[in-house]
C-alpha cells in the first residue's frame, strides 16, 4: 500500500484555502457561539408556550436593545462658562 505524503502544493493550497477563507470561519465561530449561549433563553420561553421563531424574535430583541443601550456614550459636556 503506498503511503500519503503530503507534499508542498497541497500544504500551499490548504493554507491558501484556510487564509482566504479565514474571515467567513470567524463569522461563523462567532455565529455558533451567539446561537449556542441564546438557546436556553429560547427553550425557557417554548416551555412557557410560546411557539420557537417569536422566542428567537423576542431574545434577538431583547439583546439587540442591550447592545444598543450599553454601547451608546454619555453626551458630551460642555465647559461651564465662567463667570465675568
């Protein structure tokens, strides 16, 4: 039985593969692990008899107006006049 090597073109090729294609596998990482740490979330609500896509709908919600509201930066202030 001949042995696989693997040899230089193929190494090139998986890392160009792997480097081109580096950005999409982080969205999808980070995708997994959005759905993944919501899901209880989901379950906890079907349970209480809401039916599973208003459940995700409602999480979705409920975490984009918290991502919306800690992210937004206290207006600035302006320098108090002084007195003349």
């Amino acid at each position: 039985m001949p042995m696989l090597a693997c040899g230089g073109r193929e190494l090139a090729a998986a890392t160009a593969a792997v480097y081109t294609t580096r950005a999409l596998l982080i969205r999808v990482l980070i995708a997994l692990f959005i759905a993944v740490s919501l899901d209880p979330a989901v379950r906890a609500l079907t349970r209480r008899g809401m039916r599973r896509g208003l459940a995700v709908l409602v999480i979705f919600l409920i975490c984009g107006t918290m991502r919306t509201g800690c992210s937004r930066r206290p207006a600035a202030r302006r320098p108090a006049a002084s007195p003349t």
